[in-house]
C-alpha cells in the first residue's frame, strides 16, 4: 500500500491554506492541511505542499484539478516523498511465527553497504538491548583502525529483537529509509497515549520503504501524473531486495590442514555474523577486510620486493555492490507480486 505522499504545487496567485483545505474537505471530508513554503503578506501563500495519509489516489487527483482550476497551476504538481509498505502474514498466526517473519526479513534485507554513508544510516534496532537504540554492528567512532576491527567482529553483533523495529537509513533523508517493524498496533497516537491492538489475524510484519525526492526520481517519479506507469520492477531492485549468503564447504584433509582449519574458522564466523547481523553485517565484514587489506597493502607489496617474490593474483570472486550473495528467489518472487498488485492499484485510481 502507499501509506502517504507528498505533493508539492505552486499556484498562479497566492491564497490562504485554509480555503485551499476548505476545498478539499468539500471533496474528500478530510481535513489535510497543506504546508505554505512561501508564506507572505497576510498569511498568504503560492508553494504548498500538500502530505496525503493512505491516498486515494482518485481523489487525490480530482482535488488538484480542483486546485488548479480555481488558482492555476505554474507548473504541473509534483511528488516530492512516497512512503511504500508490504505487510508479510504468516500463513498461521502467532507470536512465533512473526518473530520467525521477522527474522527472515532482517537478515535477508540487503539495500547493499554503498546506502551506509554515515553513521546515523547504520543497520540498527528500537528498543535495543542496552541503550535506546541498538546496532547491529558494532562501531568504534573514536578510533578508524579499531573501528575496522570491530566491523569485521562477529562476536561483538547485537541480533535485533523480533519486537524491535528495525532500521537502514536516516529519517528525511532526500533518497530512503527503510523500517521493518512486528507490526501488533494500528492507529497509533504516541502524543495522546492511545492505540488500537490487532486481533492476532490482523497482526503483520511490515516492510516500509519512504523515497525522498532523489528516491522518487530514481524510479521515475515527477510529476504526480506518473504514477500512471508506477514502475514496480525499479521500485523493487532499488529498494525492495532480498538476498542469501553463500558459504564455501571446507573439506577435511589435504596437503595443508592448518589451512583448512582457518578457512573453517572464517566460515564458522560468517555464520555467526549472518544470524546476528544478516547479509547487510555480512557485506559491512567484507567491506572492512577490504578495506584493512588496502591499509596494509603498501607493507606487503614491500615484502614481496625485499624477498623477489610476486604478488598472488587478485581473487574477484564474489567482487560488486552484491559481494558473495545470491537473490532469495522465493522472497523476491512474494515481494514481485505484491508490487504488482500495487502497479495496477494505483493505475486504476489514477485513471488507466
């Protein structure tokens, strides 16, 4: 479902929000409120946006033809943020089941380390064990070298509860956020105190992607008459991916059992690092040792020459934004036709 959108329109000659409110109240009996942005003389306003909480993209559409008919538009209206949920059932309610849903769609979320541009975007979870907020992976802010260190320790993970909700990405921020959250509350007023529980039928795991404007772009999304070609496939290899982690069989015995006992160990902490931290932990581990690897390069390259020996040749195995991982075709093909019945949802509200 689309659970609200953003509009913005700047109209021909400036108004008071209220009558713009007045107007579509008449046509929906919803009181939306539109944000002036140039507010002026007399409280008066030309840039509005306008948020829609769970549109009926419909009458969405018929209050801006009514906007415009009566102020004149100075260019067509346009989708600044749309926020997208899937909600995911388990085929027998309960409490086990949704913290198992929630779990799968944790660990297998993989948005790709390249949207982890700062900390405040880091994979965490609310309430966390300890503090407020949890991270999945641990960090050291105060010191880069034990910083990597700590990115590629899987012992120092934290797993997100199977109540918590779960975050990638920084709230406002112009591309996506993401939340996964044990959704058992609806309607839900944290001001006043009040919310509704949900029979145990009606209680979901939900997936929320929010597209800023860069994100809304990235998938086509101008004007607000594109939604008419809601692109589901671009939606989903942007922002609505699932992956598995691949992990390599160590067979014993061999001409180099130390080796092997290494390689073993490797894998065992990959394991421990995909329960705790999912695929998104396991590509920040790869992202680390890559990273310690070009630290240490100039040193080894260095040993190489003082002993006449070559460099050994660069494994690519695994190498781009999707490291060793492998598509959850069962999970993508859920999430495909969800998309899908949204496409032609929202294709139908707008006309086509």
């Amino acid at each position: 479902m689309v659970d609200w959108i953003d509009i913005h329109f700047e109209l021909s000659r400036r108004t008071q929000y209220w009558h713009l409110n007045d107007r579509i109240e008449k046509l929906t009996s919803r009181k939306e409120y539109p944000e002036a942005l140039d507010l002026g003389e007399g409280k008066t306003a030309t840039r509005y946006k306008l948020r829609v909480q769970e549109p009926n993209l419909d009458a969405v559409r018929k209050v801006l033809n009514d906007i415009e008919s009566a102020y004149g538009f100075v260019a067509p209206a346009q989708i600044s943020g749309i926020e997208i949920s899937i909600d995911f059932y388990p085929a027998k309610p309960s409490k086990e089941a949704r913290a198992q849903l929630h779990g799968v769609l944790v660990r297998h979320f993989y948005p790709t380390t390249r949207v982890l541009t700062g900390n405040l975007k880091w994979p965490r979870f609310t309430p966390g064990f300890v503090d407020k907020t949890g991270y999945t992976v641990s960090r050291n802010e105060s010191d880069g070298s034990l910083d990597i260190g700590d990115r590629m320790t899987p012992g120092m993970d934290r797993p997100a509860l199977s109540d918590s909700t779960y975050y990638v990405g920084e709230r406002d921020d112009p591309r996506t956020f993401w939340r996964i959250q044990n959704k058992v509350f609806d309607k839900q007023n944290k001001a006043a105190g009040i919310r509704d529980e949900l029979p145990e039928d009606k209680k979901r795991v939900r997936i929320e992607v929010t597209l800023g404007h860069v994100g809304c772009r990235e998938i086509g999304l101008i004007k607000f008459s594109d939604l008419k070609i809601l692109p589901s496939t671009r939606l989903q290899k942007g922002f609505f991916r699932f992956m598995k982690p691949t992990f390599a069989i160590v067979r014993p015995g061999g001409a180099r059992p130390n080796s092997a006992a290494v390689k073993r160990k490797v894998e065992e902490f990959r394991r421990e690092r995909f329960l705790n931290a999912g695929v998104l932990g396991l590509q920040i581990g790869e992202d680390a040792k890559h990273q310690l690897q070009a630290l240490q390069m100039p040193r080894i390259r260095r040993w190489h020459r003082t002993r006449g020996s070559k460099m050994p040749s660069k494994v690519r195995t695994g190498a781009g934004p999707y490291g060793t991982m492998i598509a959850y075709k069962e999970l993508t093909r859920v999430v495909e036709r969800a998309l899908a019945g949204l496409q032609r949802s929202v294709r139908g509200e707008m006309g086509v």
